[in-house]
C-alpha cells in the first residue's frame, strides 16, 4: 500500500504544476536518497572498510528509486565518500539486496584502491 501511494503521489506532482504536489514529490526523492545512505553507511560498515576509504557503489533498482538516486547522487556521493554511483549490474566487496521504502534494491560496495605515493 506504501509503494502504491508513492507511485500515485509521484505521477500525480509529474502531471501537476502544483508546487505543493511537486514538494511532496520531491521529499518523498529525498526520503529514498537518504534511506540509500543508510544502506550504503551500514555496508560500509559490514564490508570492514576504514571510515576514510573512498568506494564505488554500483546499484540496481526499479525506475521509481533509479530516479531519485539520480536526483540526489551527489548527496549520496558526498555523505558515503563514493567516488562513483553506477547503475546496472556489478560485484563488489560486498553486495546485498535491499527494500528501500517498499522499493528492491542491489547494492554493491567497493573500495576505491589508494594510490601510492612513497
């Protein structure tokens, strides 16, 4: 029932010049990115990485939580030090599936390799 909500709230702020409609859309986006940090966060966290290790997320998911990843990949970027958030298909360190707010995801996590400098 969530999900269905969702959906109908975001096709109703696409087809709308309603600002209140297109704020709503927007936080529930918002609501989505934020949830995905908490996933990446924990599998960070899971994987064993250091807190300054730099990653590379590659995600699959349905189009409704494709597209506010897209809307806010530079929030998710920043706040889980991703150096890229690919969609599509991949293996990381570590992979897991997901319900984002009533939304299946695959997550994968990998570790950026640190350059050495002597």
């Amino acid at each position: 029932m969530k999900c269905c909500a969702l959906r109908a709230l975001n096709a109703a702020a696409a087809d709308s010049d309603d600002p209140q409609a297109v704020a709503r859309a927007w936080l529930v986006d918002e609501g989505f990115a934020r949830e995905m940090i908490n996933k990446i966060q924990f599998m960070r966290k899971e994987a064993g990485f250091d807190v300054v290790d730099r990653i590379n997320v590659t995600y699959e998911a349905g189009d409704r939580l494709k597209a506010a990843v897209e809307r806010f990949a530079s929030r998710v970027a920043a706040e889980t030090l991703a150096a890229s958030i690919t969609e599509g298909a991949g293996a990381g360190e570590l992979e897991r599936e997901w319900d984002v707010n009533g939304e299946w995801a695959r997550i994968a996590v990998e570790r950026v390799e640190r350059s050495s400098s002597g």
